[in-house]
C-alpha cells in the first residue's frame, strides 16, 4: 500500500471515528498531495512516487516544526501544543528518520570517497550526501554535521 492510499484510507476511519483533529490534518495532507500532483501534471494525468509524496510530508513536517519554535519562543504554548500533535501525526507517515550518528558516519564516508579537504569543498559534499539522504534525514541537520566536520579537516 503506497503511502498516499494509506493516508487516504486513514482519512476515512479518521472521519468514521470523528476524530476532528487527525481529520484536520490528513485533508490538509491529502490537498497538499493533490496540489502536488497538479503541479507535476504536464498534459495529463499524474501520481506521485512514494518519494515525491514522503517530500510533501517532509515540507509540512518542517512547517510544524518552524511554527513550534515560534509559538514557543512567543510564548503560545497552546498553539506550540496544537502544532505537536499535528505533527506527530505527519511523523506517522514519513520512514523512520537516521540518527545524528548515522548521519555523521555517512558524512564521513563521503568526505573520505570525494577527498574533501576543508569548508571549501560543502557545496560538493552536499550535493552528494542530499541525493543519498533525501528523505532520511533533515536538510539542516546534515548541512550541519558537514560544516562541522570540515571545519575538523
């Protein structure tokens, strides 16, 4: 079962069961979806990849994560709590995420196999290491650990 007929079959238990908040947030995931395949659209008809729809939940999972920090740091603990679980919820249909270790050794690795010699050379490192780790791990995070590790060499 691929993960958007999953979402759309949680969809209707969720409306089955009345619960008004996972409700919320799957129609919001389901039009995020479909606003996607729109875009993708050239001419015809288009699905989504489990890739393309796992980049759809990462950006809305983001977004929860943005808006938490900012409801916290204002002070919002209400909105920051809403924000949660909502994206507990999205954190459901994403794969299990690496750990900051994970992230390092694969880090290490690239560094090692691309001869990277200092902060200079991030640009190549990450391009390689997103393309690895597209939907394994956060962007930032690993923008991170490679600048950090760079840094060392």
């Amino acid at each position: 079962m691929s993960i958007k007929e999953k979402i759309l079959d949680d969809l209707k238990s969720a409306m089955k069961s009345k619960d008004s908040g996972r409700l919320l947030v799957l129609r919001s995931l389901k039009a995020k979806i479909l606003e996607k395949e729109i875009s993708e659209r050239k001419g015809g008809e288009s699905t989504l990849s489990d890739e393309q729809i796992i980049e759809v939940l990462m950006k809305a999972a983001k977004q929860r994560k943005e808006s938490i920090e900012q409801f916290e740091s204002g002070g919002r603990e209400d909105l920051a709590n809403q924000e949660k679980q909502e994206l507990s919820i999205i954190e459901q249909y994403l794969p299990e995420m690496m750990s900051a270790d994970e992230i390092r050794n694969a880090v290490l690795d690239q560094i090692s196999q691309m001869g990277a010699s200092g902060p200079g050379d991030m640009g190549k490192v990450m391009g390689a290491l997103m393309g690895k780790l597209k939907g394994k791990a956060e962007g930032s995070l690993i923008s991170s650990i490679v600048k950090e590790e760079l840094s060392k060499l």
